[in-house]
C-alpha cells in the first residue's frame, strides 16, 4: 500500500523492503511449501531485525491488542529467513509498525528473541497443523472411497442430456482457440 511504501522509505539504508520469501518442510510426512513477503528485513550479523507493518483507521491501541497475530506472521517469517541464511545470528527483533491512515500516527513495538525461542514457536506452529493435515488426510479419503462405490443415478442418458453435453463439450473447444 502507499503507507507501507512510505514508512519503507523512510527506512535506514540497511532496509530490505519487501523481501519474498520460502521454506520447504514436512509436516506429518506431507510436503509443504510456506511462502510469503516480509514487509522488511534488516540482516546484520549479530542480529536479523523482521518488519511487519500494518496500517489501519482503527486505533492503534486497538490494533496493538491484536499483536499477536502480528508478531506470529513475522516470527514465520523470521524462522524462514533463519533457515536460509549461511551463517544466522542468534538474536531476532520482531518490529511491529503500526501507522493510523487518518491521523498518521505512527507506532513501532519492538520484541527481542533468541533463534532457539523463533525454532521453537515455528515448530509449535507445525505440529498444532499438523493435526489439521492429518483431519483432511483422512477426510480426503473418506470422500474418495464414498465416490468410488457411489454409482451414478441412471444407467443411461436422458432424453436430450447427451446433446446437451455434446454442445457444452464443443462450445468449451472453441473458446480455448
């Protein structure tokens, strides 16, 4: 948005704007992959600065109360970049910048962490998914077992119904040229 543009450029030098980001895992024995986009990264070597910046026209007190979703998007995002990086520091500052669109206030709430506490609540995270996964695992099959005994109505087409998909079918080819 034109707020986080701007409180990005406002930014010291050391400012990565914008950076993308993604992390292949396993979570349950199923492969994923996280993806996502820092707001803005600071990397130095002792320590790696994650910038989530929210703006808003509701309070800025209001949306501090809802923080922690905030700072567990960027503590994602800074275990991502943790696993990327050759040489990670073990410190990591969450930095949470709130600007109100109306007044133009502007909040910045910074949380400090080990990368032993970011490892830690990133594979919380996974696990508490990973009971998800497995939910639709086994609702998956569960839905393909049903389709598989499940036999179609008719044993034939009805008057009219062979046409009618004969046309949807030939309509759909020539769109596609």
């Amino acid at each position: 948005s034109k707020a986080h543009r701007q409180l990005q450029a406002s930014m010291r030098s050391e400012y990565q704007k914008e950076v993308r980001l993604a992390l292949r895992v396993t979570v349950a024995d199923v492969p994923v992959l996280l993806t996502g986009r820092a707001d803005g990264i600071i990397l130095g070597e002792e320590n790696l600065l994650v910038d989530e910046i929210k703006s808003t026209t509701m309070s800025l007190d209001a949306l501090f109360a809802e923080r922690e979703l905030h700072l567990g998007q960027a503590r994602c995002y800074a275990h991502m970049l943790l696993e990327t990086i050759e040489q990670p520091p073990n410190s990591v500052t969450i930095q949470l910048t709130y600007f109100q669109l109306d007044t133009k206030e502007k909040q910045i709430h910074q949380f400090t962490h080990t990368r032993e506490e970011i490892a830690e609540f990133f594979c919380d995270l996974l696990d508490r998914y990973a009971v998800w996964l497995q939910y639709e695992s086994e609702w998956i099959a569960t839905r393909d077992q049903a389709i598989r005994q499940t036999s179609f109505p008719y044993p034939a087409y009805r008057k009219g119904q062979r046409e009618l998909a004969v046309a949807a079918y030939r309509t759909i080819q020539r769109k596609k040229k």
